[in-house]
C-alpha cells in the first residue's frame, strides 16, 4: 500500500481479484477491506485483463462489498470498472 499526498489513497492488490487466480477466495476481502479504508465517496478503480464473460461476476462482487459501479469500460486489453464508496 502507497500512501500519497491531498486525501489520496492507493492500495494496489494485485491479482486478488482475478477469476481463476488463487487469491480469488480472498477476493471478496480485498473488496472489503477497500470499502473500510476507503472514505464516503471514495473511488475504487479496478483494472482486469479483459474477459467479458467475468465482468458481471467481478461488478457483482464490488456491488455486494457496498460499491456502487459508475462506469463499466475496455481500456486497450483491460476491463476497468469505476466504483464509488456509497
């Protein structure tokens, strides 16, 4: 974890997230401890190789760890997801 200047607060988890990685059972940990550090309105950014078929389930985990998704979107060969601490 990196901690920067102006209220900002970057935690990077790796591959915690990837379906089929074997932090993918801790998965749901990592989304939560990012909704614990983060504060009301705080934005969570996720960046996954690009697998549509895996988007649903990944933006489902961040919506039941308390997210709200804003934006859904392909950046070159990643599918990002722009979430909000609600």
């Amino acid at each position: 974890m990196l901690e920067m200047g102006a209220g900002l607060f970057v935690a990077d988890f790796g591959r915690g997230l990837r379906k089929g990685s074997l932090e993918e059972k801790q998965r749901n940990d990592y989304l939560k401890e990012a909704y614990r550090i983060l504060q009301p309105f705080g934005l969570l950014l996720v960046a996954e190789p690009a697998k549509v078929e895996k988007q649903k389930e990944l933006e489902g985990a961040i919506k039941e760890a308390g997210f709200k998704v804003l934006e859904a979107y392909q950046r070159a060969s990643f599918s990002c997801m722009l979430a909000v601490k609600v």
